[in-house]
C-alpha cells in the first residue's frame, strides 16, 4: 500500500471510501470535512493506495495539545489484511513529526466491533465523559 497526503482532487474517491466503510453518519458532511481538513496546516488526510484505488484513508489533527483520528477506515473487501494497521501507524508518523506526545479517537457506541482493532494496535481505552454542543445546526445529508 502507497501512503500519501490526500490532495483536493482525490475528495470524492476519498468519500466513497468513507461511505464504504460507514463512516458517515447524517449530520457529518464529509466532503466539508474534508474540504476543512485540507485548508488547514494543523490537519491532513492520509490515504493509502493500491492499483490507484483507494484502501484505507483517515483524517488527522493536531489541537495543540494532543493529535486526533477521525473517519479512518479501510476498504470493507480488504480488511483483516493489515491495511488498518498501517494506516493507524502513518497516523502516529504524522503526530510524531509535529511532536506530537499522545493522539485520541472517537468510537461511536455502535462501533463497538472496531474495539479489539484498536486494542491490537496497542491503543487503550481511557474512561471519559465527552460533552458537545452543537455551534451551527446540525448537518443532514437527506435535507
């Protein structure tokens, strides 16, 4: 698998993939985000390919204080083939060249199957209450 910097002109492949791998949910606008994640130097989109498909792509950032993965996800048909992993490790490249000392994600209480992934991968689980609030409202692809 070749890994990359993501670029403007690989946005819906990238999407695609997303959707793929049920990433997006009905008030996350992927494209924005991805738009978003491009436009900003403390964020990317790493992709990794094979034959000029697409096989796995996340975002990452970087707050100041901690990195952050957000929609990582491999190509349903190649999982269980270590693409993940890999993935997982571009990620933790790019949070140690910002210097980077500890990076979090998110998992939705309905992706529970992705647990052991993570914890194969030597990420552990650290009990936390996450509050939000929505800023603008919410985003919804069926509107």
């Amino acid at each position: 698998m070749y890994l990359r910097d993501a670029t403007q002109s690989d946005r819906d492949q990238v999407v695609v993939l997303w959707r793929s791998a049920g990433l997006v949910v009905d008030h996350n606008p992927p494209h924005a985000d991805f738009d978003r994640a491009l436009s900003q130097p403390q964020s990317a989109v790493l992709v990794g390919e094979e034959d000029n498909k697409f096989v796995a792509a996340c975002m990452v950032g970087d707050d100041g204080h901690r990195g952050w993965v957000y929609y990582f996800g491999v190509d349903p048909s190649r999982k269980g083939q270590g693409l993940g992993r890999e993935m997982m490790n571009a990620a933790s490249a790019w949070f140690s060249g910002r210097g980077l000392r500890k990076a979090q994600l998110l998992v939705r209480p309905n992706n529970q199957k992705v647990i052991g992934f993570y914890e194969s991968i030597d990420w552990t689980e650290e009990p936390r209450s996450i509050f939000a609030k929505w800023i603008q409202p919410k985003f919804s692809e069926k509107t």
